[in-house]
C-alpha cells in the first residue's frame, strides 16, 4: 500500500472495533506478561500500536513497513498522540534484518496476507523474538467463497471508500485460512504455536518463542 490515495483511505478508516480486540486479545492470552521491547511487524498507520502504546505504559514499541506513504500517516498519528519518546518507526521490507533484537513481545496485524511468501514473516518473528517472547498475530481469514468475501465487504465497508473497499475484497481473497496458517508454523518449526479463528473474518496466531 505505496499508493498516497490508498494509505490515506486506510489511515482514515475506522478500525476501531478489529484493533481494540486485537489488544483485547492480546492481554487475554498473555495476561501475565509485561511487554517492554515491543516489535510490530506491519504497522501501518500505527493504529494499532497507539492503542497498545496506551493499554501497555511502559513498552518501548518499533513499528516497521515497508509502505513509505504508510509510515508519512504512522509519523503523523504518533506525533500527534504524543508518543515519540516510546514508539519508533523504520521503513523496512521483511526479510531485511531488523534492529534493536532481540524483543520480548512481537505483534503483527493483517501483514502476513500482504507477503508473497508467508514464510518471511514466521523466520522474522523466529529471527527477532528473545527466548519466551509473546508471539501475537492477527490476519484476515479467506471466506469459503467469493459470494461470502462481497457480503463481508458489504457488512463491514458500506460506507467506506471505494479503494478501501476495493483492496478488503482483494486481502480476503489472498487471505489464508487456520489450517493453512498451520501447515505454515510446522514448516517454520512454530507449530507450538496456537492457530484460531475469530469472529466472521480473522484469525489469530499466539504462542510463546521457545
């Protein structure tokens, strides 16, 4: 999403309801863990790291992308919400190497539908993750069919821009679906990792770094 009219859709979206459960779920399955040096793979605007940013007080948290126009509307929300001094932001396209590793809590949402080999995202999160680091990852889930995707487009971008709701249908098509996810941690040698659905168009991934 390198397009400025497309990452301006997606930065004004509201996301709202999908990113506070993304948090939500997070401190449900890791509510005794107290993240400190956070990666989020896939930032975006940052959504989804201010909301983190807030719930967790004291995590110093790197937000990467490799979408420049992306990271302009990143810059801009975190400036904004006045956290400069804990959230940092690197334009970077997975599998480049990262800085500031290892981390003790990794997070990631809707990225590994975008990657044209899922693979990239499991050996960056093996790569960058310290021994028992949080591992959080929420993505879309492929509908059974096309006719599902459209309805899903319809529910739940009704009123949104007709790019965003262009490239919705477009990642739920090209999303995977829980025993693909699967198949993909048993090759990465993470298949201790959790793979479950949720709701009517995610699912999410958790499990602690061995």
């Amino acid at each position: 999403m390198d397009d400025a009219e497309q990452a301006k859709a997606y930065a004004l979206a509201d996301f709202a309801e999908p990113h506070d459960r993304f948090v939500a779920q997070f401190r449900e399955h890791f509510s005794n863990h107290d993240p400190r040096q956070v990666l989020d793979l896939g930032c975006g605007p940052a959504d989804v790291i201010l909301r983190f940013a807030r719930v967790y007080g004291q995590s110093n948290i790197l937000g990467i992308d490799g979408a420049r126009a992306m990271l302009r509307h990143a810059h801009a929300a975190v400036a904004g919400a006045g956290l400069d001094a804990r959230v940092s932001l690197l334009e970077a396209r997975l599998p480049q190497r990262l800085p500031g590793n290892p981390y003790d809590t990794i997070i990631s949402n809707s990225l590994l539908h975008h990657l044209a080999d899922p693979a990239v995202l499991w050996q960056t999160v093996a790569e960058n993750a310290d021994r028992n680091a949080a591992v959080f990852v929420m993505d879309l889930r492929r509908p059974a069919t096309p006719r599902k995707a459209r309805h899903l487009v319809e529910t739940y971008s009704a009123g949104e821009h007709a790019l965003l709701k262009r490239d919705f249908l477009d990642s739920l098509c090209a999303a995977y679906r829980p025993e693909e996810v699967s198949c993909q941690l048993r090759n990465a040698s993470l298949e201790h990792f959790t793979v479950a659905a949720v709701g009517d168009r995610h699912l999410v991934v958790w499990g602690v770094q061995r």
